[in-house]
C-alpha cells in the first residue's frame, strides 16, 4: 500500500496547497469574486470535509455539495415505500447501514426496527443473498439505493440469486444515474457554479468521456477526481488551470482508476438487469430517463412487482433547504432549520442523517 | 406529533443519551451526587471516601476477539473507578440470562471474569441471577457495581483544567468498537481486528502516584475520542485543541473503518483512557506510560486551551475542522 | 456517494471469480465478476465488495511524480503557507 499512501502525503498535500492558493488568487481577481465549484459526490463531501480542506480554501473559494449522495437523493414516497417492507409479515429488509437513519415522510427504517421490523445491514449484495438462501423461510427485500458504481454489484447479485434458483430474495430498485441530474443541474438559469468535481468512481464504471457534455454543452471545466485528500487538490488545482486560461475540458485526474470508456463487463451486468427509466429526485422532481428499474425478464426479483405495499401520500417537511442544497444553490449553513429544528438527532432531511449528506458533513465537522 | 419511542441511539453514549439523562434521569432523580454526571459517583463515609459506579454490558455478541462479555463486564466497571482516581476494590455481578443459554457459555463467560478479577486485583462480593423466557434478551447480559476507595488529597476533575495543560492517550483508538462491529455483522474481517477490552487499574494506579499534575482521566468507551473530548470541553468551559496526525489509530482498524466509511474517532474503546495533565510533567508520563504493556503507543495528542467547550481538529493538511458528540451508533457507510 | 476501498490482491480464485486483498493489513474476499485477468500483486479498488476496476500502478506513480514536478517548480509569489493557518 505504500504507493497509495502518497496519495495523502501530508507534504505533497500541503506544497499543492500553496499552488491551489496562489490559483484561486488569480482566478479571484479575475472574476471579481471566488470560484464556485460543486463536488457532485457525496464521498468527496465527507473527504473534504475529514481532510478541513473546506477551512484552508473557503477564503478563496466556495466548495458546494451536489446530488451524489444517493440517500439524500431518494424520493420520500421510496423512502416510505421501503419502511413499508419493513412492516410486511415474513420480510427481512436488507439494506447498506446509509439507508437506517434517514427520515421518510412519517418514519425510517430505524424506527421501524424500533417497532419491531427485520432490517438487516450489509456490506455487500453478495451477503444479501447469502442471508437468503440461510434463511428459506423469510423473504428478504434487499433496498437497491445508489448510482452506477453500486448497480451492477447489485444486478450481479440478482443474477446470481436466478442461478442458484433463490426464490426468497428481491430488490427494491432506487438506483439512479448520474449524467442526468448534472444535466438537470446546468439546465437551470439560477445557477452559478464555475466547474465541477465528477465522481471518480461513477466514472469508473461509465467513463471519463460520459462527461464530455458539461464542457462541449455547457462551456464548463469539470475533473474526475479521486478521493484522497491530493486528489481532490489536485481536481480543485485543475479546474483553477482551466478558468485561468479560459478553457473548458472534462479532464480526467483519477488515471489510475478511470479509463476513457469506463468498465463495460459492469456495466453490461447493470443493464442486463436494469433498464433506464424515469425516476422522482429529492429536491429535483422526476428526471426524465434516470432511473434504473428492474427488466421484465427478471420480475421474479423485482420487489416491487411482487410485493404490494399502499402508501399514503408523502408529508413533506416545511423549510427544509435540501432541495436547493442539492442543486448546488444553498450551502447547508444558508438553511434555515441547519443546526436548530434539524440536527443529526432529530433530522427534518436525509441531507443531515446520512453520514455523507453535505449537512451531515458540515454539522460533524464545520459547525462553529 | 409523532410517538416518541427509545430508538438504539438513545444507548449509544452520544447525544441522544445525553438528553435522556439530563431530561428524564436528572429530572426523577437529580441530587447532589448526581448531578456531577462524573464516571464514579463520589461518596464520604465516616469521613472516608469512596467511589461507586455501576454499568450494564449486553454486547453483541457476547464472544469477540480479544474478549467477552464477561472481561468487558469487569473491566468496563474497573475502569470507570480508576479514571475517577479510585482504587478498585469490589464488584457485585447481576446475571440476566436467556433460557437456553448453553451452561458451557456461561461457564466461560464466568471464567473469564474471574480471570480479569485476579488481573485487576478486585473480588466479586455480592451476585444476582435472573432467568428468563426465550427471545425476552439476547442470551446473557450482565450488570457490575463497583466500589473503589479514594485516597485522601485525590483530587481528579474539570475543575482542575487549565489552558497549556496537555492531552495524552495510551494507545490506538477505536480497536473494541471495529472489533465488536465487524464480528456483529458478519463483515469478513472479523477476526483480524482484537477489542483492546483491558483493566487501567494498574497504569493508572502508576500514573496517579508519580504524577501531582494529572488533572483528569476519562475512558474512552462509547462515542469514542470524540465523544469524550466534547464532553470535557463543555463541562469544563475549555476549548480543546487535537493533532490529527498525533492520534494513534491501528492498521487493521484504520483499513477497516475505511472499507466501512467510519471515523476511529468516533468508534469505542475498552482500555483506552484520556488524560489531561500539567504540561511539564507530560513527556515523563508518556515516557512511563510506554514502558507499560497497556500503554505502549501512549502519546500526547493535543492541549487544553481557553476557550467556550469546543473541540477542533488539526487535520494533517493544515485544516482544521470540530469534533462533537457521537450522533447515533455508528453505521457503515457505503453507498 | 460511492465508497471504494483499494487493496492488494493477495490470492486469486478463478472458479468462483473472487480474490483475497488486504487493505492496511485487513484481509476480505471480494467478487472479480466485473474485473478479467486479476492477477496476486494487482489492486484493485472494490466497492460493496466487487472489484469495480484494476488500479493502474503506472499511472499512479506517473500522478505523484507530476505532483512533485509541480512542486519543484517554485513560481514567485507562490509562497503563502495555507499550510500553517
């Protein structure tokens, strides 16, 4: 490992530092104001925020959250929808500890654990289906909840559960996909960012060239980035490179993981299992065509097809800001109910209670 | 409103728990003694003084590496009396056991608090048992009372902090709660990481005799570092100021919270313990913290400086950033 | 939003497609399904437990000496010392 290891060299860190710095004073005077770049994952919020990057660079620049973090971005009617699994007799719900906390409109998971549901944390699909095929007589509803990195695990998962002839083991599919919301996020006039951090491991899976559309549609400078503290420098020293020189690439800084055309064996596996469909964004509404369902051809393991679950109309929170926040209009500070109706104890939005929400992040580690 | 129930957060030792005590347990209860909300409750009999304190262990699961219930159970007690200053004497035991229970399980769980009895010099005085039906608890929980004797002039508290005063642990952080987390749900590594589940009686005992300086000592259980550096800092009006690069965290523990995206500084520990000393005496007590077998990696991690209870985090990058108290257990973070 | 742990393949199984890699010395078996040709030595970056990509070791030696290049290059001005606020 000692290779990796100099990923986060604090010398290299803190020498790039002063390079970032000397930048972002440029760009400063040439734009009469900091730079506003949105880190679109939820694990660079969380790194950001671990390394204190965002009290080094916050004089001269503003680092926004944006739509990456998959919790924070499912609908309240899913939300509610997966609790509702919960509370059907014989279903174990299976779930990545991230889901847990997050508030639905009238509950969570925890809670519901709390009332006596099966909710089971796992770290991998694979042990989904392990737990399955231990226990025949419960059926276990596994929550599908992330972006293209985690799809195709979970479509192999699915796979694998049709070879070994499960018949007790079901995805509740929110997976949604990425380009999409950059997309919906450019489109709208309101917005003010100078160039985006993209998601190394999204990339991974769908390529460095996925992204190209953010300069040649929108005239912005984006950097895949990895998730070391120097790799986000380093994003961050790129983008300063481009505003500079008055470019717009999609460059990509994460080389020893991201390949132009991203991984297509993963891929192939996601949409052997998953079709594009359209699907409902916290914060954003539906966004056409970014969402994955499950195909037809596998139904059988398609909670959602076999399970009926009625909900009621989702209660929406008043004031809560995770909307805009997740759109890259509000930091989570700008929010009104941030750090008094709404704190990790008592979360009015996901954006507070999932450890990578950016009000999460901010409330852990940034609040004064 | 909704109906407010007790939610797992409301055991973890953060936040939650905080507000369940100061809002329900203090409202019933509150008295003089109390109402200190230190680790041992201090009491003066005949003029003597002694400390009591009393904590329940369920963990699960009840066998893990590097200890069990039954360890925990005893040294969890023992070190809530030494971290108050006290010598630990006695310890009562209270058995709530599910019906079932193989007896070759209890027996090991009793051996091994034997064990630890002996190794920390303490007797269990008085006993319970409780039996009930299946499913009414997860096969064995335990309850201690220990009682510990304070010498005259010890004095360990909040109130003695003072800014420049220095902040020590004794060793690597997090390594109980990686390790109880990763056995409990099965993650694949459990093996690999071993709870640090230790008697401080003995380090202590040595550091409270050569040391007038120390001003306080907290174990570092539940919520972790950052848990109790928070908890120090509002109680006693102090800023304290942590070392990123300072604080020893374990290979496998660190390789570990990363696969699980959580921070060692929030993770428990159950032989780990804080201390807060006067600086010029530091470095001595690191020195003779090392060259015993449960202070090995002991080092100083930060300082005290004044301030309103808050505590920050230099990171290695230069940042800094806050610690606060663990919001709910800590749950992996993956997708 | 997608957590990815590298790691050091330390042992291979082709027949059920999984590897052994350690992580700062943490052993676990994760699924090869979307990554061919692993090989005891490669890293891989996994990501709830399935590979998801070989790390390109070249690469990541080329991106550090970048960096120190970048870092050699002492342009005036450049001498504030974020580093120390």
């Amino acid at each position: 490992m000692q290779l990796l290891e100099k990923f986060r060299d604090p010398a290299i860190g803190r020498g790039l530092l002063e390079k970032v710095v000397a930048r972002a004073g440029q760009v400063r005077e040439k734009l009469g104001r900091r730079a506003v770049f949105m880190e679109v994952c939820g694990t660079h919020t969380v790194a950001i925020s671990r390394a204190g990057l965002r009290s080094i660079l916050g004089e001269y620049m503003e680092l926004r959250s944006g739509p990456g973090c998959p919790v924070c971005v499912t609908d309240y009617g899913d939300i509610d929808r997966m609790v509702a699994f919960g509370a059907l007799p014989g279903v174990t719900v299976g779930t990545f500890g991230d889901m847990v906390r997050v508030p639905g409109s009238r509950t969570s998971l925890e809670r519901q654990r709390a009332a006596g549901a099966d909710v089971r944390l796992f770290y991998s699909p694979r042990d989904a289906v392990a737990w399955a095929a231990a226990h025949p007589g419960r059926e276990m509803v596994f929550l599908g909840v992330g972006f293209e990195t985690t799809a195709p695990g979970v479509g192999a998962a699915i796979a694998e559960a049709r070879a070994r002839g499960l018949k007790n083991f079901s995805v509740f599919s929110a997976h949604k996909i990425v380009p999409p919301a950059m997309r919906a996020i450019l489109a709208d006039p309101d917005l003010k960012l100078d160039g985006f951090i993209l998601p190394g491991h999204v990339s991974t899976i769908i390529g460095r060239r996925a992204f190209d559309f953010i300069a040649a549609e929108y005239g912005l400078p984006a950097v895949v980035s990895g998730f070391e503290p120097l790799d986000i420098i380093d994003a961050v020293y790129r983008l300063l490179g481009q505003l500079l020189s008055g470019e717009a690439r999609v460059e990509n800084g994460y080389t020893r993981l991201v390949r132009e055309e991203g991984n297509p064996r993963a891929r192939a596996q996601m949409y052997e299992v998953f079709t594009v469909g359209d699907a409902s964004w916290r914060g954003f509404g539906l966004i056409p065509q970014s969402g994955l369902d499950i195909r037809e051809t596998y139904r059988d393991f398609d909670a959602a097809a076999r399970f009926e679950v009625t909900i009621e109309p989702p209660r929406l929170p008043k004031g809560c800001a995770c909307g805009d926040l997740l759109k890259g209009k509000l930091a989570p500070t700008d929010c009104r109910l941030f750090g008094t109706a709404c704190t990790p104890e008592h979360p009015v939005g996901p954006c507070m209670v999932s450890s990578e929400g950016a009000c999460a992040a901010y409330y852990q580690y940034e609040r004064r | 409103m909704e109906d407010r129930l007790i939610l797992l957060a409301h055991g973890d030792g953060g936040r939650l728990t905080h507000e369940l005590v100061t809002a329900l347990f203090l409202k019933h209860f509150g008295n003089e003694v109390l109402a200190r909300l230190t680790d041992a409750a201090e009491l003066h009999l005949d003029g003597g003084r002694v400390a009591v304190t009393t904590d329940s262990f369920v963990v699960n699961p009840p066998f893990f590496p590097g200890g069990d219930i039954g360890k925990l159970a005893v040294c969890g007690t023992v070190n809530d009396l030494a971290v108050s200053g006290a010598e630990p004497r006695y310890l009562t035991a209270s058995f709530l056991i599910e019906e079932g229970l193989p007896l070759a399980d209890l027996e090991r769980v009793v051996a091994s608090m034997a064990a630890a009895c002996r190794e920390a010099g303490v007797e269990i005085v008085a006993g319970d048992t409780k039996v009930v039906g299946r499913g009414q608890l997860d096969r064995i929980f335990i309850n201690t009372t220990g009682v510990g004797y304070l010498p005259p002039g010890r004095d360990l508290g909040y109130h003695r902090l003072a800014p420049g005063d220095l902040v020590l642990v004794n060793g690597n952080l997090g390594d109980h709660g990686m390790a109880v987390l990763a056995q409990r749900e099965g993650f694949g590594f459990g093996d690999q990481i071993v709870s640090d589940c230790a008697a401080l009686n003995g380090i202590i005992g040595t550091l409270l005799r050569e040391f007038s300086g120390v001003r306080m000592m907290r174990d570092l259980t539940r919520g972790g570092l950052a848990t109790a550096a928070k908890e120090i800092a509002a109680a006693a009006g102090v800023d304290l100021w942590l070392e990123e690069r300072a604080i020893p965290v374990g290979d496998a523990t660190r390789g570990a919270a990363e696969m699980l995206g959580l921070d060692p500084l929030y993770l428990a520990n159950e032989g780990k313990f804080l201390t807060v000393i006067a600086p010029e005496e530091a470095e001595e007590a690191v020195a003779l913290m090392r060259a015993h077998p449960l202070g090995q990696n002991a080092c100083v991690i930060g300082e005290v400086r004044a301030g309103k209870g808050n505590v920050y985090l230099k990171t290695a990058l230069g940042g800094t950033k806050f610690l606060d108290m663990l919001a709910g257990a800590p749950l992996p973070r993956i997708c | 939003m997608c957590l990815g742990i590298p790691g050091r393949v330390l042992e291979v199984n082709p027949e059920n497609q999984t590897a052994v890699i350690e992580t700062f010395g943490v052993k676990n078996t994760v699924s090869t399904f979307f990554v061919p040709d692993v090989q005891v030595g490669d890293y891989l970056m996994v990501h709830t437990g399935y590979a998801i990509e070989k790390l390109d070791v070249e690469e990541a030696e080329i991106r550090i000496k970048l960096w120190e290049e970048i870092l050699s290059d002492a342009t005036p001005g450049e001498v504030s010392r974020p580093g120390d606020r």
